[in-house]
C-alpha cells in the first residue's frame, strides 16, 4: 500500500473544538457528546442547555475538508428541506439564522435533530412496498429541477476514474495488478453494454446511497438519513439495493417495490438494464473511496484487511460474477 503524503483531516477536531464550535453558534451544550458511527464526515449526537428549534439534542455533522463544495453541500440542504417541506420524512438541516452550512474556524458543519429507529424489515413485503412509495415521493420532487454544483453518477465517474486512481496510485498488490486491472476493465465494457441497452433513460436528484444503515424505521414508517451521497442518476440507482438473493428473490422483491414507487411515480422498464450494472459500478468505486481515505486514520483502524492480497483477490472474484451477471438478461416488470 502506498504512503499517503496529505496531513489527516479532522486532526484539530477534538471533542473540545467539537463543543466550541456549537458555542460559536450561540448554543449552549451541557458538554455531553457521542460520537456516531460514520466514517466519510464526523458525526457527535450532543446535549444541550437550551433547546434549539425545539431541540435539546442534535447531531452535529462535520464535513470531510475538500469533498464537497460549500454549493454542493448546500443544494443537498436545500433538497432535503424541500423534501420535508412537502411532508415527506426526512432528515433536514437546521437553520441557526438564517443558515444551514456554517464554518468555525477549519472546519464546516450542519446540525440535524436526532431521530430514532430500527432497521427496515426487507423480507417483509408490506416493508417493501413501503420504501417503494417513499422514495418515488423522494424523486417526484427530485423531477422537478436539476443539480448544478453536485455530480452525476456515470460509467467514467463510478468506475473509469476509480479504476484509474487505483492503478495510478498502486493500491493494487503487483502480483495482482494485471489479473484486476484486465477483470475491472471486462466488466466496465459490461457494464458500458448494460447502459447502451438501457438507452437515454431520465436523471433526477437521488438519495444516491440507499443502503439499509440510511433508513430509519418506526411504527410510523421511514424516514431516510445522510443525502450526503445524494447526486444525479437514473431511478434505478435508489432502489436497487432493496434487491439481494437469487434471481427469484429479487424479482419478487422487485415486484413488492414497485408496487409501492407506481403509486406516485412511472417506472422505466428500460433502467432494468443497469441493476448489475450500478452493482459494478459501486465495487469499484467503494475500493477507491477506501484507497482515497486511507490517510483517515479512522480507515486503517476500521478496514485493515484493505490492500492485504487476500482482499484484491475477492474483488476479483466479485466482478467475475459481475460480468456473468450483467450478461444476462435483465429482471422483468410485470404489471
């Protein structure tokens, strides 16, 4: 694994530094704090004296210097506001005059109320239906105006330039390099394939990472946290991973959900083509986020089995089911 030369982020944020920033707000915290899981930004559930907005306890979100722009941060603030503006249950940054991004001193950070849950229950097809209606509510309102500051997913965004930053910068084991380097690129061609089947299907504002840690689940029903990741894809991109098993499995959880997303939204047929697709795309993409944080020292504490040859290996494996995969055809849309 190569050195990285960068200074660590979040060095200068002690839990001191966490409390001044809020002081700086002109809050009060009684001093308690808890640091939550969360390994792209740093995130503290803390206490305070006097309530904000209602509020006597809130999750304090610090952003990752470099990653977004204060405008790109700022337009996932102003879509979830949005979003919970028309009554749908999301996790919306507070304002504290006026503003919902505030800087104090190196670093950024937005401050949310807290909100409990459990994990959805994704064999249960009432669940599914569930999430299905919930996030094509999500992307009605995502129809209704473009990104300008935060990227879309594509082929070259998603896995031509990770797999580019990851031979450049040698994370890739030697003795492995040309069987990764020559599995990755097949599976590109596969994927790139899948989206000309696919054709010219619509983007829209997306959650962009709906994985089952991003959903909150009460007797009341969901509520989805962190559009940290939120970008511009296709439909498919925020409901592919409520699909796992087989090909019999997922096509009934397919069913389940879009029982619920055709409620409120249309679904195009033709974005079935990228299921396996999005699915590659993400391996890539997650092994370069890795080799990107790697200066965090949170990252090798956290994932210390990256680099190791064992690792690379199972990647390799993993995109050669991928590749099988996304030869075949692709799950079908009934009703």
């Amino acid at each position: 694994m190569p050195e990285t030369q960068a200074p660590p982020p979040y060095a200068s944020l002690t839990p001191d530094a966490v409390l001044d920033a809020l002081e700086s707000l002109g809050l009060l915290p009684d001093g308690r704090q808890l640091a939550l899981n969360s390994y792209e930004n740093r995130v503290y559930q803390l206490w305070l004296d006097e309530p904000l907005a209602g509020h006597n306890i809130v999750v304090a979100k610090f952003y990752r210097p470099g990653r977004w722009s204060d405008g790109a941060i700022l337009e996932e603030h102003a879509f979830t506001r949005e979003l919970a503006e028309r009554e749908i249950p999301v996790v919306a940054p507070l304002e504290i005059g006026g503003r919902t991004l505030h800087h104090c001193g190196e670093h950024r950070l937005a401050l949310f109320p807290r909100r409990g849950g459990r994990a959805p229950e994704l064999s249960d097809p009432d669940t599914l239906e569930w999430l299905g209606r919930f996030i094509a509510r999500i992307h009605a309102v995502g129809a209704l105006a473009p990104y300008r500051e935060r990227p879309a997913l594509t082929l070259h965004s998603f896995g031509e330039e990770p797999r580019d930053f990851l031979l450049a910068g040698g994370f890739v084991p030697p003795e492995l390099k040309n069987a990764w380097e020559g599995t990755v690129n097949v599976a590109l061609d596969g994927a790139r394939r899948c989206f000309e089947r696919a054709g010219d299907v619509a983007s829209l504002r997306l959650h962009g990472d709906c994985h089952m840690g991003n959903v909150l689940w009460t007797d009341a029903g969901p509520h989805f946290v962190d559009f940290d990741d939120s970008r511009t894809g296709p439909a498919i991109q925020d409901l592919w991973m409520l699909l796992s098993g087989d090909r019999r499995e997922q096509q009934r959880q397919l069913d389940d959900v879009l029982a619920g997303y055709r409620d409120f939204m249309d679904f195009d047929p033709r974005e079935l083509h990228l299921v396996e697709a999005l699915r590659t795309l993400r391996l890539v993409h997650y092994s370069a986020w890795l080799a990107r944080r790697w200066n965090d020292p949170a990252f090798p504490a956290a994932f210390p089995w990256f680099g190791s040859q064992r690792y690379w290996e199972e990647r390799i494996l993993e995109l050669k089911e991928q590749i099988a995969l996304m030869d075949e055809g692709p799950l079908e849309l009934f009703g």
